[in-house]
C-alpha cells in the first residue's frame, strides 16, 4: 500500500493528466466527428454509421492523446508543488529522492503498461472493426443507389460520370471528359468491394455487354459506336484523412509484424510496412513516458535557475 506522502503526489500528478487527456481528447474527437461526417455524407450513407465508427476510432486518438496529456500533466503537476512550496516542505522534514522516485515510477509503469496494451492490443482490434462497418456502409449506400429508377451515382473524383440503374434493370454509364462524351448500356452488373493497400475500401464494378456512342468533341470526327463484351472499373470510398497515415499493416497483431519484418524471404515494401507500424506502437507509449519525465524535470530546473539554492540545483 503506497504512503500517504506517495498517494498525495500521486494525485497532484494524475489530476492535470486526466484533464489534460479529456481536454485533447476532446479536440480530437470533434475533429474526427466532422471527419468521419464528410465520409459518410459524400457516400451518401445513413448518418447512424458515425457513432459506431467514432468509438472504434477512440484507441488510437487515445494513443495520440497520451504523450501531449503526459507533457502538461507534468508541468502542472510539478508547477503546482512547486509552487505550494511543498517539495521544498518535504525535503526539509528529511523527504529523500526516494519519496520522488517512488509515485514517479508508479505514475510512468502504469502509463507504459496502459499505452501499450492500447497499442498493441485495442488498436489492430478496433481498426478491424472499423475496416468491416466501412465495408457494411459502403454497401449499404451502393445497394441504395443501385435500386432500379432510384437517382443516379456520381462517384467522388469522377464529377464528369454517372451511373443509374432504369426501371428496366439497365445500366446506363453516362461520362463527360474534354475529349467529348459517351453514353453506354450495360445487360447485366455486378459490383464488389476491396481494399487498397492501405486499408482504403474501393468499390469494384463489372459490367458485361456494353453497348453505347461516344460522341468527340467538335472538330474531333463523328460518332463512335462501342461494343466491349465486359468492362471494369473502380472508384475509391472517401476516407477521413488521418493525423498518422494507415498503412496496410495496421489490422496486423504485433507478433505477426515482428515475424514479417524478421523474414528475409517477405517483399521489402511489406517488410518495411510493418517496421514502421511496429516503430509506431513501440514509440508513442515510450514517447508518453517520456514526455511525462521531461516535463516535470524542465519545471524543475527552471524553478531551481529561478531560486538558485542547493536543495533546488540538487533537485534539478
């Protein structure tokens, strides 16, 4: 059971840190709302995605937030003994290093242990998750757009084309470009989805039968007369950009990157994918205990540059 000394530091510092991590949190999350709602919105999805994708997005704006929550809740929780004159109280009531050690090793064990379990562990996991309510709303917005006589689909990136699905159940491909404009019927269309090597979903349409006139711009020739017996195209889902930029590795559990990145006989760009997704989740928990350290001891040391005693350059 930790002294009444260590629980008292122990709080000081954890307060500021727990304020400072709903704080940025916070801001993070608002950012990813507004995100994640222009995603939604320009697939034409049904607004009750977002709450979903929201959660699954808040491990790893959690691993985010913790080395800037660590940096302001140690210099706000060292600035305030400080300034309460209660380290200097301590040392003079015969307080050693070991009563700063101990709630600091406490405090950056529990953050080390918290960070990387999140990590390693709720990251991949909640990124999964995420990859397949992407998945689900991507068709459920192109099963909406793909009923017969329902308004026809502009893909995102693709102003100049359109595609609708008449009454009759043909497929119409209608695209305007510089070079002039085409008009295309399809007998029959099947559409799946994918992933792009970065976790990106794409929608994948098959068209068999095509039939149409492409009509040049002026001065380029008459009409042209198209027949192709299958046709294929894809259009990427609009992502929400993100602060780090996924890699495909990021689904991946840590035990399978650290073998992909030891293999010799695996592609470099793989190899190399899950180094830096690895790098990644080793990094931002040491990053948060680190900062936590830095912060304190820079208060410290400014304090003692200010004061100029022994017991403050000893403590700096």
């Amino acid at each position: 059971m930790p002294s009444i000394l260590t629980r008292y530091l122990l709080r000081r510092w954890l307060t500021p840190f727990l304020g400072a991590i709903i704080f940025y949190g916070l801001l993070l999350i608002a950012w990813e709302t507004v995100a994640l709602s222009r995603e939604i919105f320009s697939q034409g999805a049904a607004l009750r995605w977002l709450l979903p994708l929201l959660l699954l997005s808040l491990p790893e704006t959690f691993s985010m937030v913790i080395p800037m929550a660590a940096v302001l809740g140690g210099l706000l929780g060292t600035q305030q003994l400080m300034e309460g004159s209660e380290l200097v109280a301590a040392q003079g009531l015969g307080a050693g290093r070991r009563t700063w050690f101990v709630p600091w090793s406490i405090l950056g064990t529990s953050l080390l242990v918290m960070a990387s379990l999140n990590a390693h562990i709720l990251v991949p996991a909640a990124a999964g998750f995420q990859r397949t309510l992407r998945h689900r709303m991507a068709d459920e917005a192109m099963a909406k757009f793909l009923r017969p006589g329902s308004p026809p689909w502009h893909p995102l990136g693709s102003p100049g084309s359109a595609f609708w699905l008449s009454g009759t159940g043909q497929f119409h491909i209608m695209e305007a470009k510089a070079s002039g404009i085409q008009h295309l019927t399809a007998s029959r269309m099947t559409y799946a989805l994918g992933n792009t090597p970065t976790g990106q979903v794409e929608i994948q349409l098959f068209l068999e039968d095509l039939r149409g006139t492409s009509y040049p711009a002026s001065g380029g020739g008459g009409p042209v007369q198209i027949k192709e017996e299958q046709h294929f195209q894809r259009f990427l889902v609009p992502y929400a950009p993100r602060l780090l930029t996924p890699l495909a590795m990021r689904y991946a559990p840590s035990g399978a990157l650290l073998r992909i990145w030891r293999d010799p006989r695996a592609p470099m760009p793989q190899r190399w994918g899950s180094a830096v997704e690895l790098g990644r989740r080793l990094t931002l928990p040491l990053a948060g205990l680190s900062c936590c350290c830095w912060a304190s001891a820079w208060v410290s040391a400014m304090r003692a540059s200010t004061a100029g005693g022994p017991s403050s350059r000893a403590w700096a």
